[in-house]
C-alpha cells in the first residue's frame, strides 16, 4: 500500500502543476479580458462624443497595460491637431509618469512640452525642454522649440545661454535664429555696436542680418568702407535680397565702372528688377534715354513686369511734353496699381507682405521673408 502511495507521489505532482499552471493562465485570461473591456468601452465612449469619460477609462489601462503607449500617444496627437490641449495635456502626463525606457521616456517629455507650449503653459514647457537639450537624439528639435518660447516670450537674451548647443547642432536655422535673436537682444538693451555685430557675422556667416545691421551702423556712423564690404557680400551671396541692398549700396559712393558692373551682373544673371531699373537711370544719366529706353524693352521681353513698364513710361515722359501728358494717367493707374501689391513674400509657408520682417509673423521663420521677383516683384 505504501509503495502504491510512493508511486502516486509524482502524478499527484504533476496534476498540482497542471492545474496551477491552468489557474495562471486563467488569471492572465481574465485580465487580459478586462483591458480588452476597458479598452473596448473607451472607444465606444470616443466614438459617442464623450471623450471626458473616454480618457478616464483608457488611461485606467495605463496602470494595467504599457505596451499599447504608441497608441497612447496617437490619441494624445489626435487631440492636440483638434486643439483640445488639456486632454493631450492629461494623457502625456500618465504617459510621462510611467517607468519606461529611457528614449522613449524622452520622447513622452518633449511632446508633452509641447502640448504646454501649445496651451501657454511657456514656464512648464521650458522646464521639460532644457532636460532634453543634453540628449544627442532631441537636442536639435528640443532647442528649436525652446526658441519658439523665447520668440512667444521677447526673452531674447535667453538664446544666448544656448550657443554652445546650437553651434553643436548641425542645423542651418538654428544658427540663424541664434544670430537674429541676439541682434534682438542687443537692440533691446540699446547696446547694439559695430564690434558686438562684427562678431556675430563672424560667427554666423549664414545669416543675413548681421551684416544687414552692420552695413546700417556703419553708414551711420560714416564708415563707408565697412559698409561697402558688408554690403557687396550680401550681394553676392544673397542676390535675392538686392531690392533692399542696392539702395544702401547707392549710399556707399561706388565709382561709376563699379556700379555699372555690380548692377550688370545683378540684371543679366540673376534678372533683378531693381538692378534694371538702376541700370535704365544709369544709362540715362551716363548715355542716353535713347540707349536706357531700347534696354528695357529688350528686358521687358525677355521678363514681364510692371515695375520695369513704369520706369519705360517714366523715361518716355522726360523726353517729350506731349507724351508727358498722355502718359500722365497711365503712369497713375500703373503707380496705384504697385501701392497694393506685396513686396516681400516667405519662402518657407507664402506670406505675403508689404513690410520687411526678419521673423515671419505666419510662420515664425527667421530669415525667410524675401523680396519678391517676378511679374510684379523687385
């Protein structure tokens, strides 16, 4: 009798294990099954329009289920686009709470610094930021984002705390919202003088308003050489922007070989209107109306456009009395016509504008407000 006890020893064992082994899984079943209800009662809750009740039951989930946090964040994301910040504010805090790997735990914070800047909250999203600043894999869009705070915030000054980061990066518009910003902070302490921007164009070759500001100071303080020298480089590596240059370059006392090839260039090659119309009162002052009058209407065949037409009509109005007459009113429909229409326009999102702006009040891109070329551009 003893002996068949023994030999029933290892199948009571076994059934023990089977059994609990069954009482497991089970368990895990019926857990399973209750994420699967919460889960399926928080989409039914979102799908009636009650997102208040839908949130506090999917993030129950949360506490019980972690491995659904891409779904998590696409919800959150959902919301944001929607404009309901408090909600994506809600879920991206019980996301950031959870004990998670830690890229991922990074990605979490800087949405939810986002969603912080989004509903004003600047304080709280600065906070997160400045953290992920040190991550080689969210440097370059953690700082572009503390920019926007700085932007929202005229805490220019702050920007500068952040140069060794930026210079870090290998990002083209961080460098120039770093130059313009702290071109912004000198001029709002009134501290702005030639070797403070001389070495901001140094340090920020690419960006255009150093040395847009420098040439400025310089013609102001009647240092026309440095002027010249700022100026003739932005030329000639941003012919796009000649519409405001050349008129500082007029300023500069150019000899008339050198301006007559400056402006050459700028007509033949890159065929900006500004450069023809100086061209065609050049030419009138150095040659004849006759020569500066063929010149346009060769230009204007080549490249329509409505601002070259008025300088035609103005020269054609100098050389006779009669014609000054009949033109009179055309010149006044062409000259009305020109006061509506935009100057400058982003590159970056489209807007358009009659003001210069260094910071693109649609997109908030610095440097990307341009003047306009074309039909009835400059």
């Amino acid at each position: 009798m003893l002996e068949l006890l023994f030999l029933l020893l290892p199948v009571a064992a076994a059934y023990g294990w089977f059994m609990g082994r069954n009482s497991v899984k089970h368990k895990e079943l019926k857990g399973r099954a209750s994420i699967t209800r919460n889960l399926s009662s928080g989409l039914n809750f979102l799908l009636t329009d009650q997102e208040d009740k839908a949130i506090e039951q999917l993030l129950e989930l949360l506490d019980i289920e972690a491995a659904t946090i891409e779904t998590y964040l696409a919800l959150a994301n959902l919301f944001r686009r929607k404009g309901d910040w408090d909600k994506a504010i809600r879920i991206h805090e019980k996301l950031h709470q959870l004990k998670l790997p830690k890229p991922q735990a990074q990605q979490i914070q800087f949405e939810l610094a986002k969603d912080y800047f989004s509903a004003g909250l600047y304080d709280r999203a600065e906070k997160l930021l400045v953290d992920l600043v040190k991550s080689p894999a969210l440097a370059e869009i953690a700082l572009k984002q503390l920019f926007s705070i700085f932007i929202a915030t005229h805490e220019w000054q702050k920007a500068s705390q952040y140069s060794a980061a930026v210079d870090n990066t290998t990002s083209k518009s961080l460098r120039i919202a770093q130059a313009n910003m702290q071109i912004e902070a000198l001029k709002s302490q009134s501290q702005l003088d030639t070797k403070q921007v001389l070495q901001l164009t140094e340090h920020y070759p690419t960006a255009i308003r150093p040395k847009y500001e420098l040439a400025q100071l310089a013609l102001s303080l009647h240092d026309i050489s440095l002027a010249k020298s700022a100026l003739l480089y932005l030329v000639e590596h941003k012919p796009q922007w000649s519409a405001d240059l050349l008129p500082l370059l007029q300023q500069c006392e150019l000899a008339d070989e050198e301006w007559y090839q400056l402006l050459s260039k700028l007509a033949n090659k890159h065929h900006n209107i500004t450069a023809v119309v100086l061209l065609a009162s050049w030419l009138t002052e150095h040659g004849s109306a006759t020569a500066a009058e063929q010149f346009l209407l060769d230009k204007l065949k080549q490249q329509p456009s409505i601002r070259l037409f008025q300088q035609l009509l103005q020269i054609r109005q100098q050389q006779s009395a009669p014609a000054a007459e009949v033109l009179s009113s055309v010149k006044e429909l062409v000259n009305a016509y020109l006061d509506k229409k935009s100057l400058y326009s982003c590159r970056n999102c489209g807007f358009k504008t009659r003001k210069q702006y260094w910071l693109c009040p649609s997109c908030q891109q610095w440097e990307m407000v341009e003047p306009i070329s074309g039909i009835d551009g400059r």
